[in-house]
C-alpha cells in the first residue's frame, strides 16, 4: 500500500478519470447550447404585435415566434389623387396630423407609388414620420399635407409661431394693446408645406409684415392678453417704428440686427 501510495495512481485510472472528465464537459456544453437556444434574440427593438407560440413550447428552425413592429420611424400610407402626381417627389417635406393626438409632425415622402387603385384613381404615397417619444401606433388614423400645386410666393412663420388646440392650428398675432404696449391674439390659420423651421400660411389671413409670437404662444388666451417684446437673450426691448403709411400692427419687429420675439403672459 505504501509502494502503491508512493508510485500515484497507475496510468490506466489517469486515462479513465480523464475520460470522465472530458464526458461530463461534453455534457455540460450540451447543457450550455441547449440552454443558449431556449432564448431567441430579436435583431432589432420594437413592440410585439402578435404571438405565435405559447411559454414552454418547441419551435422549428426558421418557425415564426412573434411578429414585431419598429417604431421608431413609421410609414403613413394615404391616397393622393392623380391631379397632384406631377407635384409629389421623393424627398419632400410632407405633415402628418393624427386625430387621435390632436397634433401634426413633419414627415417627408418616401415612396409615390405609381399604380393607381383603378377604381378611385388614386396613387398610395407613403410619408416618413420621425416618432420621438413613442406617440405613433399602427393603424392610427391620419390627414396629410403634401405638395399639390406649381411653387408660388406664399406667406411663411416660424414654427414656433404655431399652436394646435382641439384640431385647430392657430398663430399668436401681435395686435396694438389697450395700455399703448403689445398684446397677443390667436388667429386660426391653414398650413401648407414647411421648409427647416419655416411653415406655409394658406388660409389667407395673415399677410406679409404682420407681427408673430415666436415664444409663449402656447400660453396666449382666447382673446387679446399682454406681451412682451424681447431680443434673443429676453431682454425686453420697444418696438421699431413702423415704416411710413404701415399698418403699425403688422410690422415686422427689429432692434439693431437682432429679429425680436413675443412673450405670451397672462
């Protein structure tokens, strides 16, 4: 026994307890595999819109699992008639209102699918939407605005100039205030097609040299409330003088060769 002790284990229960070894590794990474395969990745983030299996079922290669939607950009499909085709292009800028939310976001066009519903005689177009913080969901119901006629001269404000209340897109105008100041108003308005941070005034009644609120307009009151007139750093400044024959409520407002905005307060 002490022979034995001294010259270790002989070479044959080396090799079996090796073999042992390497028996249960191999079930191990078995285990290991089959473990990795009851975990199915998606290849991208979204929202699961139907589900195909139950918990603890088996699944084939290649079996549908889920089907799984990407949200962070939508398509909005809507029909255009063929009298505006000649206007829509890839790459326009398009907006989108949804009903249900209450309120617009730019979009662009991304496909003008060229074959009528022969029926109506409409084209599918297809508008991009950005969807920051989630709002949008499949099957919504949406209105767009798109390029429909030959480029004009048109009337544009700054986006900030806009508000939507209630399905209303409204402008905060600057209008001569009781005390000699400033006062702001909301004038309902139709948008047409917007470029950067400029939008298309289409309803008429909003002419060129007409004052905006740029700051505060989601705070102005139905009817004509206190504003004030500041520069880019809001400090508050008087307003220029109109030029001569000018309708002093619809100049335009400058100091130097900052352009002014409109504070709404109330």
């Amino acid at each position: 026994m002490y022979q034995q002790a001294v010259a270790g284990p002989r070479k044959e229960a080396i090799a079996r307890a090796a073999y042992d070894v390497a028996a249960q590794q191999a079930v191990v990474h078995r285990i290991e595999g089959d473990l990795r395969k009851t975990a199915i990745r998606a290849p991208f983030a979204g929202y699961v819109t139907k589900r195909h299996t139950e918990l603890g079922e088996w699944v084939t290669v290649g079996g549908s699992i889920v089907e799984l939607a990407d949200l962070s950009r939508v398509l909005v499909r809507v029909d255009a008639p063929e009298s505006i085709l000649p206007f829509l292009a890839v790459g326009a800028s398009a907006r989108v209102w949804i009903d249900a939310l209450g309120h617009s976001f730019p979009g662009t066009i991304k496909h003008v699918i060229r074959s009528a519903d022969l029926n109506a005689r409409t084209f599918p177009v297809e508008i991009e939407v950005v969807n920051d913080g989630d709002q949008l969901a499949t099957g919504q119901f949406a209105r767009v605005t798109v390029p429909a006629g030959e480029t004009e001269p048109t009337v544009t404000v700054p986006k900030d100039a806009i508000v939507e209340r209630d399905g209303t897109t409204y402008v905060g105008l600057i209008i001569p205030g009781h005390d000699g100041g400033s006062a702001g108003i909301l004038a309902a308005v139709t948008v047409g097609a917007d470029v950067g941070d400029w939008i298309a005034i289409t309803s008429g009644n909003v002419r060129p040299g007409m004052r905006v609120v740029t700051r505060g307009t989601e705070r102005i009151l139905p009817f004509p409330n206190k504003v004030v007139i500041v520069d880019h750093n809001g400090t508050p400044i008087e307003a220029a003088a109109p030029p001569d024959g000018a309708d002093k409520s619809k100049t335009p407002q400058h100091h130097g060769d900052r352009k002014a905005d409109a504070v709404g307060s109330h």
